[in-house]
C-alpha cells in the first residue's frame, strides 16, 4: 500500500521556473480554465467546499477561484518551492479567507480529511506524476471525501492507448522543445524537463486513458470524459449519490 510519494521533480530547477510550462506544455494552463468553467457550470453559485491536488505556484486555483465565487480551497502541494510562489501569486484571496495553501503530501493530505467532508476535489495536471499504486490510493482517498454527489474534476496528460500511436506523440512533442529550447538557450531546463518526462513515461507512471477510466469506475466513480485532445483531457467523475 503506497503512503506519501517521495519522488517530485517539482522541487528542482523546473519548480522554480514553472513559467516555462508555457513552453513544455501551452495546454495546461487552458485546460485549468476548462476545469474552473466545468465546475461553475455543474455547480453554478453554490457555496463549495474545494480541496486540490498538486496546486503548484496557483495557475489552476486562481480560474477555480475567480470562476467559482462560492468556492473555498484546501490547496495542497509538496513543493515548498511551488507553494511559495502561489503565496505569492494569490496573495489576496489568502487574505480573503478563499484559499489556504498547504505543503503536504497528496495522499497523507486526503488521509487526513473526514468522509464525505468535500464537494469537490480537483486536480490539474499532478496524477500522471504518480506511481500506479500512489495513484490508486489518491483516488481510493478522493472518493472517501467528497460528498455524496461530489466532484472529482481532473485534467491532466492521459496517455493514448495506442502504445504507437502515444510513441509517435511524444517523440513529435521532443523534437518541439529541442527546438523551443535550443532558440532561447536553455539546455539546461531542457535536460530537467526529458528527464522528469522519462518518469512519466515509465512503466509504473504512465497514465493510460482507458485504465485511468476503469480505475475511477472500481473506486465507486461515474466518470465522463469533458475534453480530450492528443492526451490533454478533462475528466469530470461524480461521486453517485444514494437515490
Ligand atoms: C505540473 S505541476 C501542476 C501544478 C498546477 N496544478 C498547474 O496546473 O499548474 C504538478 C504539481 O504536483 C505537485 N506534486 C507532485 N507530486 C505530489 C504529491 N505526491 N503530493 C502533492 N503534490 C505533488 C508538484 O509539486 C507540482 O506542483
């Protein structure tokens, strides 16, 4: 059974320019907006109770925050170098008692919520960093404290199922930051980049679609795909409530 994850590529040089995600990955920070407009539709004006996963420097809590007025967050990261940039970056809606910044780990973190004590939990972009088994654990503790009829809203890089297909995808995506970083001469980013993706991509961390789907389907979730283009997806999974 995994407990806290002590790997976080986060903590080095390419937490401390987080910027540069712009570059690595132009789809994360618009997927965030997706996710914030998601939930203002699903739950439009409603006073929420909000825990996220993976906040890292607050590019996706600031769209949950200002598209969802009702919405206060428990935003956890275990990168003191992320949260401290997102200290920074939302320092008024700390001040506006919206959003409390915690650096924990994300399964420690759930573990030490009660049942049923969310409405949502969400999530840009930090699960596929995970361990298969870590991953497990997060959504097993994810559906424990979300409400009944609560959200897990999720956007992240969903590995394609068609193992070529996924190869050919990622191959195109390095030729593109060799290029992106080879222009501004940063090798050196690059290299912490390729190396964290190798991670990603490895055996026990790869998220791939469709068993990402069935995961949340055993952990009691009923899943729906809201956007999904190349590996860049939204994933809305309700926590049923009893009728
Ligand atoms: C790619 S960043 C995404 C940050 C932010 N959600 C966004 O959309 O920009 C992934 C974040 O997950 C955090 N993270 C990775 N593993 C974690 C873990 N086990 N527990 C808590 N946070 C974790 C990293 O520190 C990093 O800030």
């Amino acid at each position: 059974m995994a407990t806290v994850q002590d790997e976080n590529p986060f903590t080095g040089p390419i937490g401390r320019e987080y910027e540069m995600l712009r570059l690595i990955c132009p789809n994360a920070a618009p997927l965030a907006g997706k996710l914030a407009d998601h939930l203002a539709t699903a739950q439009p004006g409603a006073l929420l109770m909000g825990f996220e996963i993976g906040c890292g420097t607050g590019v996706s809590t600031l769209p949950l925050l200002a598209k969802n007025a009702g919405l206060h967050l428990l935003a956890i990261d275990s990168s003191a170098k992320m949260l401290a940039q997102a200290r920074e970056n939302l320092g008024e809606w700390i001040d506006a008692g919206r959003v409390e910044f915690v650096e924990a780990d994300a399964l420690e973190a759930l573990r030490a919520q009660g049942d049923a004590s969310f409405d949502v939990v969400a999530s840009n972009y930090a699960t596929h960093n995970f361990r298969d088994d870590y991953r497990s654990g997060v959504i097993a503790e994810t559906y424990r404290v979300l409400k009944p009829g609560g959200l897990f809203l999720n956007g992240d890089r969903f590995a394609l199922d068609d193992r070529a297909a996924h190869l050919a995808l990622t191959q195109s995506m390095l030729r593109h930051w060799f290029k992106t970083f080879a222009s501004i001469s940063r090798h050196d980013l690059l290299e912490d980049w390729v190396v964290h993706l190798y991670s990603d991509e490895s055996p026990e961390h790869i998220m791939y679609f469709s068993p990402a789907l069935t995961l949340l389907r055993e952990a009691g979730f009923a899943p729906e795909v809201i956007y999904r283009e190349g590996v860049d997806t939204l994933v809305a999974a309700t926590k049923p409530a009893p009728r």
